[in-house]
C-alpha cells in the first residue's frame, strides 16, 4: 500500500519491521525449537524459505543489489 501511494519511507519502514520484528525475533526464534522435531523440520524449512523469499522480494525494490546478492 505504502509503495502504491508513493510513500517510500514509510514502504521501507514496513520492510524493516518484517524483517526484523516478524521474521527475525519471532518466527526465527520460533523456528529453533520446530527444527530439532524431525515431525516438524520439514514444514518448518519450507516456511522459513518462503518467508525469507518474500523479504528478499520486498527488499529488492529499495536495496536490489544486496537483495540479489542475499
């Protein structure tokens, strides 16, 4: 919504807190413990992979060389 309206700053502040607040302190934190359960490593994998591929997707518009690089 941010980007559709323009609102670069406030675009990149919404990209930040995904990474940081959603996937790093909560889901990552989240994810160790569902890593060790062989039950649950392979869902957890996949969503760790789609997580992480949508914040290189939201990322590339402002930082595209790191986001490629990443």
């Amino acid at each position: 919504k941010r980007m559709e309206a323009l609102e670069v700053h406030g675009a990149v502040a919404a990209v930040h807190h995904f990474w940081l607040r959603s996937f790093c302190d909560v889901y990552l934190e989240t994810a160790k413990r569902s890593l060790q359960d062989p039950s649950l490593a392979s869902e957890t994998r996949w969503t760790l992979l789609s997580c992480s591929d949508l914040g290189l997707k939201l990322l590339a518009p402002f930082a595209p060389f790191l986001a490629e690089e990443l």
